[in-house]
C-alpha cells in the first residue's frame, strides 16, 4: 500500500474504533420491533460516547485555542522550508570528490 504500517495500522483501528453507523442501526432495528434490548444497545452507544469523550481529552495539545495551533503549524512549516533549503544547499556543494576517495585495500 505504500503506507507507514505503524501508523496505517492505527488509522484502520481508530477507524474501526470509532464506526458509529452499526451501532446506531442496532439501536433503531430494536426500537422498529418494539424490542427490549434497546435499552442494552442505548448503553453500549452512552459507552462509546464516553470513551470517545476520553480519548478526545488525551489528545496532545486539546487545550491549545484553535490560533494557537495554527501558530505552531506555521512555525513547524517554516523550519520544513528552512531545512529542505539547507537540503537542497547542501546537496549541491561537492562535499567529497568521488575520484579521489580511495578503497580500502
């Protein structure tokens, strides 16, 4: 696929994770047949809310005010432009001269 797999593994369990759609059909297939258990699947659905609530609250940086992201943002974009300028800086010097790097005998 071309993806990080650490990373790509984690996206598809918090996607997954956080499918709401069966959930909700289960609730409304209960309450279409008049069904006792709808009151089991409104607690799973409370359930998942909460630990959504839960892992919105653990995300790094939840209390920083919208601006204040977006400052960082700007600031971590701008040290990107600057490294990949000294990147493209420092490729194009001729560090070492590969016909005067000799072997190893």
């Amino acid at each position: 696929m071309g993806h990080c797999h650490g990373r790509t593994m984690e996206v598809e369990t918090a996607n997954q994770e956080s499918s709401w759609l069966p959930l909700i059909l289960e609730i409304v297939k209960c309450m279409d047949k008049d069904n006792q258990d709808v009151n089991q699947e409104l607690s799973k659905l409370k359930s998942r809310l909460q630990e959504t609530r839960e892992k919105i609250l653990a995300m790094p940086e939840i209390e920083s005010s919208p601006g204040e992201q977006q400052e960082q943002l700007r600031s971590m974009r701008d040290q990107v432009e600057t490294k990949t300028q000294l990147l493209q800086k420092y490729k194009g010097l001729c560090v070492f001269d590969s016909s005067t790097v000799q072997k190893d005998q």
